[in-house]
C-alpha cells in the first residue's frame, strides 16, 4: 500500500532566532540523513539535541532537533523512539501562531501516522483531522495538505471506511497534480490510496487501473533501485493474485522486496507487508513451508519494530492461523485467530466495519468446528459492530443477520429464527 511520508526537516529555518552555527549542525543532520548516512545523522542529531538543551524555554531549536530526529527514527521503523519525540516536540510547535502554524500541522501529521503504524487508529484520527484543520485556515489550497488527507485516506481504508477515504484521497490527487503535474511521485503515492478504496468500494476495474498507472509511473520517473517503486510493485502483484496468476504476482513481491531490502535493510517494518503478501501467494500455491517462514519473519519484524498493534500485524497472524488449521493444528489456529480479533479490537474500534466482517469470519470458523455458541457469540457482535458502523439499517446488517437467522435454523430455534426473518424483512422492504 503506498503511503505518503512528510516530514518537517527543516522548520528549524523559519525562526529568526536559530544560530547559524546551530542551524548548520541540523542541516547537516537532514543531509546525511537524504543521503542514507542514519548512523551518522542520528549522531549529528544527538549533539544539536545537547546543545539545544541550554536554550531558552521560548526558543524553538530544541523541538526542531527532537521532531527531526523523530523523523529519522520514524523512517527507520524505529516508531516508538519517533512517537516519543514527537509526543515531545509538539508543545512547543502548537504555540505557534500565523503562517508558522504549518510547521505544527506537520508534527501533527508525523506523529498520527507513527501512532497509525503502531495500531492507535482513534488517536491517529484526531491528529489527522487537527493537521488538516490547522492547515485549511492557512491555505485550503497549500500542496501541504494533500499528506495528511492521504494519510487519513489510508487509515480509513485500513478501518474499512472506504466510502469516506475516496474524497479525501482524491482532493489530495488534486493538489498534487495542480502543484507538480502528472507525473510525479506524490501523484503515485496518491493513485495507490485511490485504488485500494475503490477495491474496497467493489469497483475492481477502476481500482486496477489506479494501480496500473501508479506501477507505470513509478517506472517512468523513479530510478531502476528507487525503494518506492516497491509500492508499484506490490500493488500490481496484488491485482494479479486477485485474478489467480499467482506466480506473476510472486514474481513481483520479490522484486518489491528486493529493492525494499537493498534500500532499507532485512529488518525494515516496511517489508513485513511485502513479505505477508507473498506467503499468502506461496500459499495459494500450496509452497506452505515457505509462507510459514514469510508469516513468522513478518511477525518478528513488526513485533520488534513496535508495530504489532496495527491491523496489517493481524492480517499475518491470521493467515499463519490458516496454515495451522489446513495441517489440523486446530487449537494453534484458534489460539492465533483470537489473537488477532484482540489486535483489531484494540486498533479499530467498535464502529468500524472492518471489525465487523472479522467478528463474521470468526463466526464461520466456529460453524465449521461445529461449536455453534461462539459462531452465535461473533455474529452478535458483527451484527451490533455492522449497526454502529453504518447504522441499524444497512445491507452490512442484514447480511450478518441472515447468518444469525441460518445458525437458529441450523439449531432448530423456531421463534428467534423468525425473530431475525421479520427484522430482515423490515429492513429490506425500508429499502425499496
């Protein structure tokens, strides 16, 4: 999934105040670090740190070198060190008044994806919109604006809000192309977003046709080893494993994975989604084995990094779970499955309809051992999950009612069968 990264690297040269020794230390912080020199970024940082330390209260230097710092540690995947600096430094950047204020609108943004990243979606959320806001009574129509609506766009789409992720993305689209054109790397970031709501939404089509331009533009104007044209990559190969050719999509998360690991290294958080998408084709392709290996390194890599609370963390214990119940280790299965309900509870919320259809396919799990009181149990919890997400009348409710209805009928519970058949039919006729 491709994911827009600002970061406010040099908002220490808005402020009169600043040393031209002191702003020379982290410009030089901020070179090394766009040249891939973190370890000696990283040091240069610590020693504008130190010295920023004995600087008035008032005076901003010493925010500018945490929230930097933050952002080297964030591109690292280092994100509880980076969500501790930023936690830091925003004080000091929310009081800021006038055309400042965009230099908070970024730390804002940077610290809601690190906590995005780290599974606080409802916290996220809040940083999000205030980024936005803050922004907007700048200017509406600042290109700056367009990360934290993709961003958002992204969180949303991961929530299973797609319906409200598409506006958002696509006004980001549009300040990206009016500012740098067409052809650009924010505008494929941005296409990547569009696609996976629109896959979301059931428009296949389109969705595919977002991620084909995004792969072809990657191509055209990012060098051969560029890590971002992982991000093509990787979506195109989803494309393709969605249409059975699961040895062209393989094919195409290795070469994403490739680059990503020359560029980053083996332990990079970014990998661990590449990696879950090529074990789940590996696994299609019955290489089970393998897509073990895939799913543990995966896991290991997000637990390490501090993201195991984010919802792509859940996708890979459950499909590690999927292993376990194909080779009968049934309680090893439900043991993982649980785990990840627990991970998207905690991430998502009680109103998202992602949280729903998990809560229906743990219900299916259960049917399927025939352990009918948990099955009743998830489908309670859908239903009530699908009612806060889109209200008590929508077809998401119906549909996990109509599987409550199925599961009284199995069970030979006459009266609250029809109970549910007549809220069904209610609904269903409210939309005619």
């Amino acid at each position: 999934m491709g994911r827009v990264f600002f970061v406010c690297l040099t908002a220490c040269g808005l402020f009169a105040q600043t040393s031209v020794k002191w702003d020379s230390v982290l410009n030089h912080a901020t070179w090394l670090a766009r040249q891939g020199k973190y370890a000696e970024a990283e040091k240069a940082y610590l020693a504008a740190i130190e010295e920023a330390r004995g600087f008035p209260a008032e005076d901003m230097r010493l925010a500018n070198a945490w929230n930097n710092l933050g952002a080297l540690y964030h591109q690292l995947g280092r994100y509880e060190e980076a969500e501790r600096l930023y936690t830091q430094a925003l004080p000091a950047y929310e009081r800021l008044r006038g055309m400042a204020r965009a230099s908070y609108s970024a730390v804002l943004n940077n610290l809601a994806e690190v906590r995005r990243v780290r599974g606080d979606f409802s916290g996220a959320e809040k940083l999000y919109r205030e980024a936005i806001e803050v922004r907007e009574k700048i200017n509406p129509e600042d290109v700056e604006l367009a990360s934290p609506l993709n961003n958002l766009a992204v969180m949303l789409n991961q929530e299973g809000r797609p319906g409200e992720a598409e506006p958002l993305v696509r006004r980001a689209l549009r300040l990206w192309e009016d500012t740098y054109g067409p052809k650009h790397r924010q505008v494929a970031a941005g296409l990547n977003t569009l696609g996976e709501a629109l896959r979301l939404l059931g428009r296949e089509e389109e969705s595919e046709q977002c991620h084909r331009r995004a792969a072809e533009l990657r191509r055209e104007i990012l060098r051969p080893d560029d890590p971002e044209l992982a991000a093509g990559l990787s979506n195109l190969g989803s494309v393709l494993n969605r249409q059975g050719k699961y040895s062209e999509a393989a094919q195409l998360y290795r070469e994403a994975i490739a680059l990503r690991e020359k560029a980053l290294g083996p332990n990079h958080p970014k990998l661990a989604f590449l990696l879950n998408n090529l074990g789940t084709t590996l696994q299609k392709m019955g290489k089970k084995k393998e897509a073990e290996d895939l799913y543990r390194r995966a896991m290991d890599i997000m637990e390490a990094s501090g993201a195991a609370g984010n919802p792509e963390y859940a996708k890979v214990v459950e499909n590690l779970g999927g292993l376990f119940l194909g080779a009968g280790k049934v309680k090893g299965a439900e043991a993982l499955y649980t785990r990840a309900v627990a991970v998207r509870e905690r991430a998502l919320g009680p109103r998202s309809g992602a949280l729903a259809d998990c809560y229906e396919w743990m219900a299916g799990f259960y049917l399927r051992l025939g352990r009918l009181t948990e099955a009743e149990r998830y489908l309670k919890r859908a239903i009530e999950t699908h009612e806060a997400a889109f209200g008590p009348a929508s077809g998401e409710v119906v549909r996990s009612l109509k599987l409550l209805g199925d599961l009284y009928t199995a069970e030979k519970r006459t009266a609250q069968a029809e109970n549910v058949r007549r809220r069904v039919d209610s609904i269903e006729h409210s939309f005619r």
